[in-house]
C-alpha cells in the first residue's frame, strides 16, 4: 500500500511539473488518503501483534 501512495505521489509530482495542477491536486489529495490508511492498519497491526505476544 505504501508503493501506492509512492506512486500516486510520483505521478502528481511530474503532473504538477507539466503544468496539470488540477491533477497533481488531485493524485496529491489520492496519496495522502492512502497513505493515512496505510498507517492507521500499520499502527493496528502493531497493537494486534503486541497484545497477541501477551497473552
């Protein structure tokens, strides 16, 4: 998911440099939504692991 959001973030880097700043916008807006869901299902997978270790 990560490679995801490396990718749409690359894609609206080259489209923000062409002069499509509505699209950079938008693949822009489309990483960082990914990105937070990579990190909220890295931060659940983190604290299942830890309490699984527990008990």
């Amino acid at each position: 998911m990560l490679r995801w959001a490396l990718g749409f973030l690359g894609v609206s880097l080259v489209a923000a440099f062409c002069g499509f700043y509505l699209l950079a916008h938008m693949y822009a807006y489309a990483a960082k939504i990914i990105f937070i869901i990579f990190l909220v299902l890295s931060i659940l997978s983190f604290i299942d692991s830890f309490l699984e270790r527990k008990s």
